[in-house]
C-alpha cells in the first residue's frame, strides 16, 4: 500500500469552488493482489487535518484517489467534503496510516522551511 501520486496545487485558481477543492488529491495504489479493507485508516496532513476511511475496501492492484471537495463516493474517488483546500501547495507531507496507527507510507513534496 503506498500513497502513489498527489495533485496538492489544484489547476487554475484556488476559489475554494467544487472543482478547484476536488483538483486537489492524493492517490493511494494497493500494489497486492489481495484486497485491502481500510475501514479505519487515515490520511493525514502537517497541517492535522484527517481524513478517516470509512467502509472501504480497495481491490488488488488498485488505486484511488481522494479528493478534497464534495462529491459521491466510488470505487475509484472518495471524497472528503471539505470546503476548503487542504494540502499545501509549496509543501506538505501526506502521511497514511493504518487502522492502527502505524504509518503505512508518507509523500513529502516541496521545501521545508523551519522557522525558529
């Protein structure tokens, strides 16, 4: 299970529309030829926002994407119905866990600047 592809600076401009929020995703590929259940998962940002999985099992060899914005969950898209965006666009980290807490993998994109 690996977070495979992210999309944080959404085309166009960021108005916080539908489609600007759900330009904005992140991509999770089950590389198993077993099924996954990632009823109780999360992907996390820095920033502490979380997205729970919630009765979702993804099928072997599959991936599917998360969007930040509102829509109609399917096999392929979920989404987190948010409305506002939630990854950064310079940089951030998505980081996903299992049911347990355990981090699973993180993608880190962009520079981090510490301030002191």
């Amino acid at each position: 299970m690996e977070i495979s592809s992210v999309q944080a600076d959404s085309p166009g401009r960021d108005n916080r529309s539908n489609r600007s929020l759900n330009g904005e995703w992140v991509e999770i590929t089950n590389n198993s030829r077993r099924a996954v259940d990632l009823d109780g998962w999360t992907l996390k940002g820095e920033d502490g926002h979380r997205y729970k999985f919630k009765d979702f099992r993804l099928s072997g060899r599959s991936t599917v994407r998360i969007h930040t914005g509102e829509g109609r969950d399917t096999r392929t898209d979920l989404f987190q119905d948010r409305r506002d965006h939630v990854w950064g666009n310079r940089s951030d980290t998505a980081t996903l866990r299992d049911d347990h807490g355990r981090t699973v993998d993180t993608e880190t994109w962009g520079r981090h600047h510490h301030r002191r």
